[in-house]
C-alpha cells in the first residue's frame, strides 16, 4: 500500500467506524470490518471514488455481519444491548449525530432487518443521496426508497423524537442519581413516565434482570432496590458514553461493575439501559 492510499484510509476511517458501529452496535466488530476493509482497500487498483468505495465495503460488509448477528442475538441471556463506547461532549460530530449514537436508538435499530439499518442510517444519518445508496446496497432507487419509508416508520413507532439539550440531560440525571442514592421512591417515580421501562443486559451474570422491566413503579423499585444493595465504596462517575452523559460504577478495588443511560422524554425519563456485561465492557475500561 503506497503512503498516499493509507492517508486516504486514514481520512475516512471515522466515517467508516461510524457506519459500522451504527449498523451492529458493537465497537469490537466495527474494528474488524475496517480491518477487512482496509485488507481489500490494500489490494484494489486505481479507485476513483475513494469515499464511496470504502463506504460499499464496509456496508456490505456490515449488513452480512449483522445477518448473523441477529441470530446469535436471538440466543442471548436476558436482553442484548449495544455495546457504550465513549464519546468527547464538545466534539462537532457528536453533537450533530448525538441521537442516532445513544443506545436507546441503537436497540430501536435492531428492530430493522440489515438492510433497511443500512438504507436508514446512510440517508438519514450520513446524508448519502439514493444514488449512492442504491449501489451501496445494490437496490434501486425505488427499493431504496420503499425501505427508507419502512425503517422510519419503525424507528417512530417504537422511539417518538424529543429535543433534548446537554443540559437537560444532566440535570435529569443528577436527580436520578440523587434519588436512588437517598432511597427517594415517590421522587424517583415522579422523574419517570407512566411507561417507563428498564432494560439490563447481564450477559448471564447471575441477578441481573433477564427481562424487561415495565412501569414506573416497577422501575422506580427496582433502582431503589439496586441503590441499596450497593457495596460501600463503590465509585460513581459521569462520563459521555454515546453522546450523553451516563453513570459508571466501579467496584471498591477499581474494576469497572456497569454502566448506566437514560432515554429521555418531555423532561423525564422513558427508559434506563444498564451494562454489566464484562464483555460489552470492554471499551470503557
């Protein structure tokens, strides 16, 4: 590979990473698309259109990828989250992307068959024209079209877009935390909506919820439960994770226990996404 096809790479491997994570939810597969894709960049002769020969690749590469994904995903102990990777709060991108990088839209994602994921996200999100998108995904226009019409409507049945500020975000979740920490039930039910949900994902590890938790009250019990049978010790921290503030605790001795997100909506919270799968953890430690 010559000096100036790996600056090439270099120039578009955040967009690449980007598609990739977005489409399996996973920092440790995108990492090896891009390294096939790099392998094939390596070995292609005079590509004309660097962008949009990188972007087929790990496309396509991706949509095969999640194919199989879906169906170990299918398999899995208790609920399957995507995997948090951090993010830096003041970055340009992540402020214009922030929403399709949350984990609540990730999970809605996976309610898309792998290409219309594909189809969605590249318009939608990365803002390529149906033309680009038809050879990406090999379709015409008008399937990609039909697609895009499918994966909106699907993502806004099961997710309804609200506004939400940095500062909204963090304010929600300082009285979150502060209420599980004082056992504050009546306080934290006031901060949820009536149809709130809490989603876990364990990876098997014993008592963590295997399925979703459903209303208020329900969800409001179980944090205040959770609040209390906290070690001593165990450390808190607030860090971007998906660009937007959530909660890391670490047990007495430093290693990482979970992480925590909230989905807002109207100022109060639809739903609580937490991680203590050691393996989903990986890119936060």
């Amino acid at each position: 590979m010559t000096q100036a096809q790996l600056t090439l790479f270099d120039r578009y491997r955040p967009l690449l990473f980007s598609i990739a994570y977005r489409m399996l939810g996973s920092a440790m597969d995108a990492e090896d698309i891009l390294q096939e894709a790099y392998l094939r960049w390596e070995r292609a002769d005079a590509v004309q259109t660097p962008k949009a020969f990188l972007s087929t690749i790990v496309t396509r590469l991706s949509i095969d990828r999640l194919r199989t994904a879906q169906v170990e995903r299918e398999r899995y102990a208790g609920q399957w989250l995507p995997e948090p990777i951090f993010t830096e709060p003041d970055a340009v991108e992540h402020a214009e992307l922030t929403d399709s990088l949350s984990i609540a839209f990730l999970t809605v994602l996976e309610s898309l068959t792998p290409v219309e994921r594909a189809v969605f996200l590249l318009h939608d999100v990365f803002d390529f024209d149906y033309g680009e998108i038809a050879r990406i995904v090999d379709k015409t226009e008008v399937n990609c079209r039909q697609l895009l019409r499918r994966a909106r409507q699907s993502v806004a049945q099961r997710r309804p877009r609200y506004a939400v500020t940095r500062e909204q975000h963090m304010q929600v979740l300082d009285q979150f935390m502060q209420a599980c920490m004082d056992g504050d039930l009546n306080g934290l039910i006031a901060l949820l909506t009536d149809d709130a949900m809490e989603y876990s994902d364990g990876g098997g590890v014993p008592g963590v919820a295997l399925n979703v938790i459903h209303s208020a009250e329900r969800v409001a019990r179980f944090w205040i439960a959770l609040a209390q049978k906290t070690p001593e010790g165990m450390g808190i921290h607030v860090r971007d994770i998906n660009g937007q503030p959530a909660v890391l605790m670490d047990f007495p001795d430093g290693r990482l226990y979970g992480a925590v997100m909230l989905d807002l909506a109207g100022g109060k919270i639809r739903a609580t996404y937490t991680i203590v799968n050691p393996d989903k953890l990986r890119a936060l430690r």
